[in-house]
C-alpha cells in the first residue's frame, strides 16, 4: 500500500483514505475505486475515476492509498 502521489501513471484500486475528505467522496474517490493516473510528474497530477478526468494535488493524493 503506498500513496497515489508516488506512483507512477497506471491503474490502481484504492483502499484507504487517511482522512475525511468530502470533496474525494463526491469526485468518486472512495475505497474499491479504480484511478487510472494519466500524468503524475506534475503538480497537479492528472487522473482518471470512472468517465472523469480530474486534476488533484499532490498534497491531497498523499491522502489517498493504493496498491
């Protein structure tokens, strides 16, 4: 389990989220949800959640665990 910001462009399941963001719930950031990362080496990172690209910060991706 590592943290989306230090992964590298692909697609990963996250199964935590250390906090409670409301925002990441109704972007559709939840546990068991699919995020393909489409750009990583930027600030902000660009990714993917079901049809919707969505720009986040790197400061709130270190929130979110994937594996």
């Amino acid at each position: 389990m590592e943290s989306l910001s230090n992964k590298s462009p692909g697609i990963y399941t996250v199964v935590n989220i250390d906090g409670d963001f409301k925002k990441l719930f109704e972007l559709g950031i939840i546990m068991g949800s699919k995020i393909t990362i489409i750009s990583s080496n930027i600030n902000p990172m660009v990714i993917r959640v079901g049809n919707s690209k969505i720009a986040i910060g790197k400061e709130i991706a270190n929130y979110i665990f994937v594996e």
